[in-house]
C-alpha cells in the first residue's frame, strides 16, 4: 500500500492522519497515512529511512529547514522561503521539496473565513520557518503593506530583505508597534506554551482587525481569546490552513481534488466533541 507520514516531534497529536484518511475516503484513494516522530538530533536518518519505502512525507516542527536541506529538487516557493514542508519522492529515488503553508493559510482566510488581504495592512508576527514559508503567497495577495515582527528585529529584517521584490514588506520589534493593523497573524510558537506574543492591545481597532493564530487546539489558543477580548472582528485560529495545506499536498501526491468543507466541519465537529 502507497505509505505517506507527517514527521514532527512532538507529532502524537497530529490531525495529519485524520485529514489524509477522510480525503482518501471522498475519493476512493487506498493509502497509508501516519506519524512519525522523527529525533530532534537526526531528522535527516529518519527521513531517509522511511523513504526506502515510503512515497511522500509533510514535514511539521522543528523539522522544515532540515527537510529543504534533504531536497535535490525545489518548487520556487520553497527555495525562497528555505523551509519544507511536503516531500515528495521522485522516480530517479531523489526528493522533491513543496512548502504548501503559504496557500494553505490563504486558501483559509480568503476562501473559508472570507477576508480579503487586498490593499490591508497585514502584521505577522515571528521569523521563523512558518514565517518564511507563508510570505510569498501574503505579498501575492497585494496587500498595502506587510510588516514582520519579531523580538530579535535582524531576523525579521532578513526576511523583508529576502522577499523584499514581492512587495511592500518591512521589519519591526515586537515593541515598535502601536498603530492598528487589518489582519494579524500570530506565527510564534507562543500559544504552545499559553503564553501570548509581547504585543499591544491598540493594534486591533475593534470591529475592523482579524486576527488568525496558526496554531490551534481544541479550546481558543491565548492569542484568540486575547483578540476577542479587544474586539477583534474574527479571531481565527490554524486549523483550516492545516486542512488547507494538507489538501494542496494530497492533490499533488494522487492527481485528485478534494473539498475541503466536509473534512473541515466533520473534524471541528469531533475536535468539540
């Protein structure tokens, strides 16, 4: 049987396997999805080792820079992000490396929350692989401006100089920032911990921000709540990108598409549950 997995570590609690099966389910496709906790100190062994057999791996933290160093073959998107995080094995055995992120959050606040990023103000906040990995299809939107935050300022400015030719991105300190923005978008590891980004209230003007965590959980992540609590017109947390970006994987690896609406609603449902 076709084998594909989703590395992390952690990985236990991935919902990866759940969204593969059901879109295996909606279009009759026979596969094997799972986890596979890969070594913090060895990700490259055992990424090696279950391509021996295996067809295609999503790559989930800490593991995305290290899986674009594994990669013979780029897509553009992931050259210039330097993250990973779809593997795909090619037939002459090298592997080929997709950074889906960027469409996968997209897709989810332009589709499925139904928020323009057209001509917004747009803060994300971090500089680290999910950053990288999610700027490029921002800058497509043709946002008026795109600021990256994050609390040592030199990487944020390394990403604006990386991406600067896409479009109107700068660099900020978590701390510079006072004036509202449209749309924030939370890319720190914070809300993994409970903990909330060092950032101010006066950034949401109430009624009009959206905010978006691209972590989520079964309850609201900190940085949700915190964005209810000042107003924010939708606080949104990642789990339609994951479903999102899964999706633009699982076209690729087995040459269908799938809707999306029925996995989403059918695991928010057993995640409430």
């Amino acid at each position: 049987m076709d084998s594909y997995v989703v590395f992390g570590n952690p990985v236990g609690h991935s919902k990866s396997p759940a969204i593969h099966r059901l879109f295996a389910e909606q279009t009759d496709q026979v596969l094997d999805y799972s986890t596979l906790l890969a070594p913090i100190d060895d990700f490259a062994s055992c990424a090696l080792g279950f391509f021996k057999e295996g067809l295609g791996a999503n790559v989930t933290v800490p593991f995305k820079e290290e899986a674009f160093r594994l990669c013979s073959v780029l897509t553009p998107r992931a050259e210039r992000a330097g993250a990973v995080n779809m593997l795909t094995l090619l037939p002459d055995g090298s592997l080929r490396g997709d950074n889906t992120d960027g469409v996968g959050l997209v897709r989810d606040l332009t589709v499925n929350a139904g928020v323009s990023l057209t001509g917004k103000r747009v803060l994300l906040l971090g500089a680290g692989g999910a950053v990288r990995g999610v700027i490029e299809s921002l800058l497509q939107e043709q946002p008026v401006s795109l600021v990256i935050a994050n609390r040592t300022v030199e990487k944020a400015e390394h990403l604006a100089q990386i991406f600067a030719d896409l479009g109107p991105v700068a660099a900020s300190g978590f701390d510079w920032l006072e004036e509202p923005v449209d749309i924030i978008i939370n890319a720190t590891s914070a809300s993994l911990a409970g903990d909330l980004p060092p950032i101010a209230g006066s950034l949401i003007e109430p009624g009009v921000t959206v905010c978006y965590d691209m972590m989520y959980g079964k309850e609201p992540t900190p940085f949700c709540r915190w964005a209810s609590q000042h107003g924010a017109r939708l606080s949104l947390d990642g789990f339609g990108m994951l479903v999102e970006q899964a999706a633009e994987a699982f076209t690729y690896w087995r040459g269908v598409a799938v809707d999306t609406g029925p996995v989403l609603r059918r695991l928010r449902e057993e995640m409430a549950r």
